[in-house]
C-alpha cells in the first residue's frame, strides 16, 4: 500500500474539517430559514384574514348576506389572472366567510368545498380538501358574528422549500470542490519549504560540513533544520572519526606487525635454541607492544565518540585514583621510579564519567614514569581549590620546553629522548577526557627544577 503524502494528507483534513463544520451549519441555516418562512407564511394568512374584516367591515354587510341567501357567492380566482412564472399561486391561496349561522356567504372556487370551522377551530390548523393538504387560519368576528377563513395550500410551500433546499445545497455543491482545488494549491504553496529542504539534502556533498539554510524558513521549520544540521553535524565528526582512527591504525600497527612476522620467520627458520628464544622473545615484546597500541587507540576511539559521555555520574577522585595506582602498581615497580602522593583528598566529588577519569590518571601517570629515569620520582596531589578540583602530576625527569609544549597533545607525538614505549597517544587521550569534563590541562614548571608539572583542573558543581 502506497504511503499516504504529506500534502494528500493534510488537503483531505482541511476539506473534511471544512465540510464538518459547513454541513452542519448549513443544515441548521435551511432548518432556521425554513421555520422563519412557515412563520411569515401563518402571518400573512393571518394579516389576510385581518385584511378580509376591515374590508366587510367597511363594505354593505347587508348586502353580503341578502346576496348569500341567494346562494354562496364564489370567486373564480383560478381564471382570473394569467400564470406568473409558470405558477399559479392565486390557486393556492384562498378564503372563506360565513355568517353567524355557519351559512357559507363569500368562498374562493378552491375553498368552496371546504366544510365550515366548529366552534371551537381558531387560529391554525391543517386541514386535507381532495388530495391538498391545506393551512388554515380561521378568525371570528365577535361583533358581526362572522367567521373568515384565509387558507394556503402545502404546494407553495413546497416551492420554497425546493428553492431553499437549491439555495443552500447549490454553494456547497460547488463550492467544496472548487475549495479542494484551492486547498490543494495552498497546501502545494505551503509545503514549498519542505521541498526546498529535500532539494538542499539530495544536493549535500558527501562529506561536506556546511550546515543546511534555507531562505525565509517558517518558524515552524526552524528547529527540524537546527535538530538537522546538528545531527548532521554530529554524523560528520563520527565519519571523521572514524576515517582517523582507520588510519591511526594503519599507520601505527605496519610496523609492528611487520616486526612480528620477521621474527617469527626466524624463528622458524633457525635450528638454533638460542637463536630461537632470542626470535620468540622479540616476537613476544613486539606483540606485547602491539597489544598495549591497540587498547590506546581503543580507549582514544571510544573516549572521542563520547562512549563514556552517557550519563554523568557523581565520581569520588579519590576512589579512582587508588584503583589507577593499584593497576599500576607492577609498572611502578618495573620502572625503578618513585612514586608519592603528596595529598589525596577523600570524598572529592566531580560529576563526570569514570571510566574517562581513570583513562586521564592512568596515562598522566604512565606518561609521567616513561619519561622519568630510574632513581627519579613522581608525585600525584587531588585536592580541592576555588570552585574546581585540582589534579597535579609532578616528575623530576627531563620536562619539555615552553616552546614544544603546546604539540605534545598532538597524536603520535615523542620527545626525543624518552624512555620506554609509548607511542604518542596518552597526552590525547588525557586531552580528549578533559575536554569531556570542560577542564582545563596546563604544562607547567616542574618544583623539583628539572621535569614538568601537569595540573589538570576541573569543575565542581553541584
């Protein structure tokens, strides 16, 4: 089943709310119209029956009723006048007088069949004479001690009724249609917008990070692009990311890929025992190495598509800190470096991601012991300053210059003459975890004068 269009859908609602409020108002109009009609249609019977008493009033009552007893005198309004419109509405309207004894005095021929009124008939009421139906309104003269009779037959009504039933159906007939084309049109001109915004997107660039615009954006509008070009935005960076790490990782592990096979090879190829350890123990280094680069780039890739940026949580700085220095304990020992901490506040709380923090101590940490040599010391303080935690990091080994300082975050990054082996990735992912906690990372002079001091400050709230 086709999926129902955006334009169809609200083009279809717009005449159906249309048509749910007009019908019912114009079947209440007609019903309105149809009673005020049946309403002057009693007051002009009644006016007629008025008008008849003034006249005999005014006219020879005597002679009226000398010339009824001669028979009743019928009018032969059927033949008097020509047809008006091809109606002849004097044969549909008529009257009646008697005199005080019920005798017929004056009739029109229409009415002259029509038995005369009881007593008690006043005012209106429907009577049948052959296959008319008829309205009547029967007044009594008390001082003349007549009786008129004005009557109306249903057919003329009818005519109206016809003629009101055209004049409110009519508009709706044609207009509700003539009003879905113009819907149709204001819908189409409407949703122009939405068909620019589908013209922008299909003609986006792969790979291109302008953000899409579109002239004159309805207000309603407005956000879908700004959710977009976020979203986009966000899609891009994670392309990008992703494009990074495949070639940080092409880049980084040639090498020591390269380096294992040759030494397998050889040992393969030696028949030597000492030859064979020595190959085997190379390959084992290299791919001890190889295992370490792998969960660096690992812990980089995840901390830059925000793995860790899920839901902050309130994280102790010193709880973490003791499972980093109890992580580290057998590389502490390896190195032959001394490592004290100075001061570690308990309970200091930031929110953040603990896995991103651990990932920030961890590599300051083992960053600090590569490039300190044997005999030197490194020193760890957590402790609280103004509205901020302060992590610092201090070592007595050979420190970085000023002027270099600003490209060690870079990645792959290494100073000449540093011990051990990283590979230029932990000042990134120390960078990127500050970034995720807004905080701020600063190279500074070592107190020990020589070596470097890393403090790392972050917001507390609350």
């Amino acid at each position: 089943m086709k999926p129902a269009s955006l334009h169809g859908r609200l083009r279809w609602l717009i005449i159906v709310v249309l048509a749910a409020v007009l019908l019912p108002l114009g079947v209440l109009s007609f019903h309105r119209t149809l009673t005020e009609v049946d309403e002057l249609s009693d007051g002009r019977l009644a006016q007629s029956a008025r008008t008849l008493q003034v006249l005999i009033g005014h006219a020879d009552l005597e002679a009226l009723q000398a010339r009824g007893s001669a028979g009743t005198l019928v009018v032969p309004i059927e033949a008097a006048h020509p047809k008006l419109h091809d109606h002849t509405y004097e044969s549909e309207v008529g009257f009646q007088i008697f005199d005080r004894t019920g005798r017929l005095l004056l009739a029109t021929a229409n009415l002259a069949t029509l038995p005369p009124p009881g007593a008690a008939d006043a005012d209106f009421r429907d009577l049948q004479q052959g296959r008319y139906r008829w309205r009547v309104f029967t007044l009594h003269d008390e001082a003349d001690g007549m009786v008129i009779r004005t009557g109306e037959r249903y057919d003329s009504r009818h005519d109206i009724t016809h003629a009101l039933w055209l004049e409110h159906s009519l508009p709706l007939l044609v207009g509700l249609p003539l009003l879905a084309l113009l819907v149709g049109w204001a819908v189409r001109r409407g949703l122009r917008p939405l068909e620019a915004l589908t013209r922008a997107l299909s003609s986006r660039e792969p790979g291109s990070r302008e953000p899409v615009r579109l002239r004159d954006a309805p207000l309603e509008l407005q956000p879908v692009l700004a959710a977009l070009n976020e979203q986009l935005a966000r899609l891009e960076d994670a392309l990008e990311r992703e494009h990074r790490f495949s070639a940080d990782v092409a880049h980084e592990l040639r090498t020591p890929l390269a380096s294992a096979m040759i030494n397998l090879e050889n040992a393969m190829a030696t028949t030597d025992r000492a030859g064979l350890d020595v190959a085997l123990g190379s390959a084992q280094h290299v791919i001890a190495g190889l295992a370490r680069r792998i969960e660096q780039l690992l812990a980089l890739a995840r901390l830059e598509a925000g793995a860790a940026a899920g839901q902050r949580t309130r994280v102790d700085l010193a709880v973490v800190a003791t499972t980093v220095l109890e992580e580290l304990a057998p590389v502490i020992a390896e190195s032959g470096v001394e490592l004290s901490v100075a001061r570690l506040t308990p309970q200091l709380v930031v929110h953040g991601y603990e896995a991103a923090l651990a990932a920030l101590l961890r590599n300051l940490l083992e960053n600090a012991l590569r490039h300190v040599p044997a005999g030197g010391q490194v020193q760890l303080s957590i402790e609280p300053g103004e509205r901020a935690a302060l992590i610092d990091v201090i070592d007595d080994g050979p420190g970085i210059p000023a002027e270099r300082r600003a490209s060690v975050f870079a990645r792959f990054h290494r100073e000449a003459g540093s011990r051990g082996d990283g590979f230029g990735l932990g000042l990134s992912i120390v960078q990127r975890a500050a970034q995720l906690h807004d905080a701020g990372i600063e190279l500074l002079d070592s107190p020990y004068g020589s070596g470097l001091r890393v403090r790392v400050t972050i917001p507390l709230r609350s």
